[in-house]
C-alpha cells in the first residue's frame, strides 16, 4: 500500500477512461451499459468493460446486473 492516501487513489483511477466513466457516472442515478457507451465517444465495448470491472473490483463503483430472459 502506498504511504500518500492520494497517491493511491489516483494509482486506482490511471486508466485512459476511467476519470471519464466517473464523471458519466456521477451526472445519471440508473445508466445502462449502451448509453454509457453512447456517452464515451472512441471507447470500445472491450474497454468499457475493463474499465467498469477495474472500478468494481477497487470497490469505485457498486454495480447491479439486470438478466433479462428471453
């Protein structure tokens, strides 16, 4: 663990989009996948993912995962 409280927290939040999901993150309570998507320009389902993973698995973001059958 690193000594500086902030040092750490910027070392979690190093990715290209990170700092960008955040802040789509902050604007909407209820956002699904596509329309974060739609709201990231140049960003690759790939990299979204990643990223939402990495922000979940740093304990950023708390995240519900609707399944819908069919």
């Amino acid at each position: 663990m690193k000594d500086c409280s902030v040092e750490y927290a910027l070392d979690l939040l190093t990715g290209k989009w990170q700092m960008h999901i955040l802040w789509c993150l902050c604007q909407a309570e209820i956002i699904r996948f596509n329309e974060l998507k739609r709201k990231l320009p140049g960003i690759s389902n790939n990299a979204l993912a990643k990223s939402l993973r990495e922000l979940e698995e740093n304990y950023i973001c708390l995240f519900d995962y609707l399944f819908i059958s069919s």
